[in-house]
C-alpha cells in the first residue's frame, strides 16, 4: 500500500466505493482502490490548514455537548469514525477517543489489511508510544489481503487484545499466531476457521524457554474455531490442547484429518470443554464419543453431523456420561437407530435441540420415547428421515408443549399430522416441503 500525501494520524475515507453498513445506510470504506491497488489515505488533522469546514458552524448537532456526541460516535464502525474524523477539528478530537475505539472491523477481499492494521495502531499509540492499550477486539474477516505481517503490527502494538477473528485469511501462518497468542496475554477469544495454513497453536520458542514446563498454561485462549482448518493432524491438536487447557468452546468442523487419537489428547488437557464441534471429521468414530463422554457433566453442546462411522454406541456412552447435554447435532449419522435414541431420551433429560435429520433408521418409536422423555425439547430436525409418519409426530406434539421450531422437510408426512402438530405447539414453526399445508 502506498501513502499519498504527507503522514499524519488521520484518516480519511473516499466516497468510492460504498458499503452497505448493518443500519442499511451506504458508507464509504477508510481505504480506495487505485489501478488495482487498495490504498489507505492518511491527512492532517481538519482545522490544520485553511480551507472551509464541512459542517457549518450553525449545523443543529454542533450544539450537542461532547459527552452526548461521544455517545452517538459509539454507534458507529470503524469506517464510519474515520469519516467522522474529517469533518472539523472537534470531530477529529471525539472521533479519536480512545474509549471508541475497544473494538476494531475492517472486511473486504481488496483491501490491503497489513497497510490498514498498521496505520490505525500508529494513531491509536499516539497517546502511548509503541502500545495501544485500547484495542480489545479485532475483526479482520474475509481479508485475503491480510498476512502475518498484518498480525504481527497487532501483536507488537495491542497487549490488551482478547478477542481475534481473521476468518476466511488463508495467508495467515502459524507463526503469526504464535506472536498474536504469545503478545497478548488476555486473548480468550480466536477465530482462524478457514485459515488452512493454520496447523497450530502455541507459544513462540522465545517465549516457551523463558517459562516453566507447564508454560502451556499461560495461553487463555477459551474459545477457539478452527473450521475448515483442513491440515490440523492429531499432533497438532495435542499441541492445541497442551497449551490451551482453559478451552470451554472448540470448533473442528470439516478438519477432515482429525481421528479419535486426537480427541484423547483434547480429552486429557482440556477437561473444561463445554461445547464441541467435530462435525464432518469422516475419521472420528465411537471410541472417540467414548473419549467425549469422559468430560461428563460439562458437556452441553455436541455436533458429529456426518461422521459416518458413529453408531448406537457411541451415542450411548455420551448419553451415559453426558447427562447434562443441551444441544445434539448427528444429522448424517446413518448408523443411528431407535436404541441410541432411546438412551438419548431416558439419559439427557434437559435436551433443548436434537437434529437426527438424514437418520433413516429412525422411525416413530424413536420419536416416541423422545417424546415421553424429553419435555424441555424446543427444536426438532427431522429432515430427511424417511422413516417417520405421522404417527410419531403426533406423539411429540402431545407431549414437547414447549417445541419452538420442527423441520420434516422431505418427510413423507400427512396433512393431518402437521395440523396436529400445529394445534398443539401453537408457538411452533413447521418446516416442510407439504404444498398443501400453509
């Protein structure tokens, strides 16, 4: 990226191209693309050369006072705040305080996110030389642009950040998360899913000698996905959970490598894991849901959709052990049957959601035992399983009064039952594929 006039710690925005914004209102971006090339614009401070204002000085919103203007600056994002700050000097003064900027968003295949990491912390550190103590949470997602010279600016400039999502960044490595996880002490919160560079996580070498044996303990990482993460092996997952150990959500979805090996490395280091997602992980079978089953009771959020080599009995260990289980996603799982259910329903009596869509060894005696069981069900997907009628429909409408969402989309289901099923789950939404029923 290159700069195009004299640096300073502003930044201005070019009305080129707009961006849609979640109010609905269009925006532009902080950075414009020049023959291809997306290119971040840094100008003094508004005030600092003769030239008329923007906003005249009679304008209604001047006549707020700073604490209102700051609290109406809040609302806005990152490219939002930098138009702000062009508008006069006090505007550049409120748009730049410190407590408006703990949070940090920058999307866009195009733009150059290394250049705009670098020229935000070089103004957010005005204040504190070579350190923003501010920043908390970055969100660079769906930046291809963005490398690890990008991160590693972050993980020199930003001690204080806890929260990291760079989605979608397949240039980033491993070595700039290693400098990200070992800069930042306080990061809980890591989102590197389609990253496919991403193999690992650990401390940097440099940091790893100046610690103790146990220095795994350092990292406070609790929330780590790393869906679509396609080269993650059991040897790097035994490094993650080595070092890792206060995990309480992971997410492998489609880590396609990933066996039950690794899951018992998960299971030794990483006892406080409440929500885990190995879904589409083809290698994962029963004897890794027997390694699952050992976290117990912490256990409230399972998904093994489509891992094919998962059966009845793996299912019964988890309903076993897993008594406080929420939330079960197996669709795809075609080796479950009517039993493995059955435990489910009499084991985990505060199952909320259950998707067994694509179950075709479910039938409606199932559905039966879910339902004399599980009265807190609210969501239900049927999708697919070609072995329910109407008959257990009718069964869980009677007793789940609480079902808030039922899918049998490709069900081969009457009319009847879906009229039942609406009388008495009034608060329910049906999805179907019944052209009839309306």
């Amino acid at each position: 990226m290159r700069t195009l006039s004299t640096p300073s710690p502003a930044l201005i925005l070019k009305s080129n191209p707009p961006q849609t914004v979640p109010n609905g209102n269009e925006t532009s971006s902080p950075f414009f693309t020049v023959t291809g090339e997306t290119v971040a614009l840094v100008h003094p401070p508004p005030g600092s050369r003769s030239r008329p204002s923007r906003v005249p000085p009679t304008a209604l919103i001047d006549s707020l006072p700073d604490p209102v203007l700051l609290q109406v600056l809040s609302y806005l994002c990152t490219p939002q705040l930098c138009r702000c700050a062009r508008v006069s000097r006090r505007w550049y003064n409120l748009a730049w305080d410190p407590r408006l900027w703990s949070s940090v968003r920058l999307t866009g295949e195009l733009l150059s996110a290394d250049r705009a990491l670098k020229v935000l912390t070089h103004r957010l550190c005005q204040d504190t030389p070579n350190v923003c103590l501010t920043l908390e949470r970055l969100v660079v997602s769906g930046c291809r642009r963005l490398s690890d010279r990008g991160l590693r600016v972050v993980a020199q400039s930003c001690p204080e950040l806890r929260r990291l999502e760079v989605a979608g960044c397949y240039n980033v490595s491993n070595e700039a998360v290693f400098d990200v996880v070992s800069q930042c002490p306080n990061l809980e919160h890591l989102d590197v899913s389609g990253c496919s560079k991403v193999t690992c996580i650990s401390l940097t070498r440099d940091v790893s000698v100046k610690l103790s044996p146990l220095h795994g303990q350092q990292i406070s990482i609790r929330y780590l996905d790393m869906t679509d993460c396609f080269a993650l092996e059991d040897e790097g997952l035994h490094t993650i959970a080595a070092h890792c150990t206060q995990l309480t959500h992971l997410y492998l979805r489609r880590c396609v490598r990933l066996t039950d090996e690794g899951l018992r490395f998960l299971v030794i280091y990483c006892p406080s894991v409440r929500e885990l997602s190995v879904s589409d992980c083809r290698f994962v079978s029963d004897f890794g849901l027997r390694e699952i089953a050992k976290l117990e009771g912490r256990l409230r959020y399972l998904s093994i959709a489509h891992c094919g080599r998962i059966t009845d009995v793996g299912v019964r260990y988890v309903a076993k052990y897993c008594n406080r289980l929420r939330y079960l996603n197996a669709r795809g799982c075609e080796g479950l049957t009517d039993h493995g259910i059955e435990h489910l329903a009499k084991n985990c009596l505060k199952l909320k959601s259950l998707d067994i869509g694509k179950c075709p060894l479910v039938s409606d005696a199932g559905l039966e035992q879910l339902a004399l069981n599980s009265f807190n069900l609210k969501r239900l997907s049927l999708k697919s399983c070609e072995s329910i009628s109407g008959r257990g429909l009718q069964v869980v409408a009677a007793n789940c009064f609480d079902l808030q969402l039922l899918n049998v989309q490709d069900c081969d289901v009457p009319l009847e039952a879906l009229r039942f099923v609406k009388r008495h789950c009034k608060r329910c939404v049906i999805e179907h594929t019944n052209p009839a029923f309306f």
